[in-house]
C-alpha cells in the first residue's frame, strides 16, 4: 500500500511491484484484497481522489487537479469523482464553501467557536470541543 500512496500521480505495473516483493500477480491481488478490501488499481483510484478532492477544497481549479491526478479527460474525471463522493468536483467545492461561510458567520458572532477550513478536508477529525 506505501507504494501505491507513494505513486499516486503516476501509474503503476502492478505486476512489477508484486514481483518486487516475491509475489506472483494473482497472490498480490488476493492478499492486498484481504487487506484492504480493494483491488489494487482500486485503492490507487480511491486514494488519488481522496487527494484530489483536497487539492480542490483548497482552491485547485478542478481541470488542472483532474491532469495533476492522471486523468486525460475532464469527464472522466468528474465522473470517478461523483461516484466516489456522490458529487460533481465544483458541486463539492461549492457545498465546502457554503459551509466554511457558515461557520465563519457563527464564530463571528460568538455562537460556535472557529474553525479552520483546513479541518474540513478530508483526513481531518472535527473535534467536538
């Protein structure tokens, strides 16, 4: 799993890296599958959206995240994106800022305490106190 999280933005013979490890393709894919409950291209495919997603809560035009991420068409890449977060890239970010202004107009006039847009990205715990 290092080296997939590691290659996120490029691609990766999956054949090679279990020959890497003393593995034969099919007995990679079965083991990984135990771990992680994904095949191997899969998890690669989750985690880069996962990263892309935060590249564009931070402000990553969608087009130039979905290149940054390997994916050759804009489609494409809304698409996957849709399916794993059951939103568009910009419905996302849309939603996101919607929120981040929500919680700004609270911590302003005292009713919530302030919170950074940071702790909304994906990967981050809120913290109820």
């Amino acid at each position: 799993a290092f080296e997939i999280r590691k290659n996120l933005r490029n691609s990766i013979d999956f054949r090679e890296l279990a020959k890497s490890i003393g593995m034969s393709q099919p007995t990679f894919y079965r083991y990984f599958r135990e771990v992680t409950g994904q095949s191997p291209l899969q998890y690669q495919k989750s985690l880069k959206l996962q990263e892309a997603r935060r590249a564009i809560l931070s402000g990553l035009p969608v087009a130039q995240t979905g290149y940054e991420f390997g994916y050759e068409s804009p489609a494409q890449f809304s698409r996957d994106y849709r399916s794993q977060f059951g939103l568009s890239p910009r419905g996302d970010f849309e939603q996101f800022r919607k929120g981040e202004a929500f919680w700004r107009k609270n911590a302003a006039n005292g009713s919530w305490p302030e919170r950074s847009a940071e702790k909304y990205l994906p990967g981050h715990q809120l913290s109820t106190g």
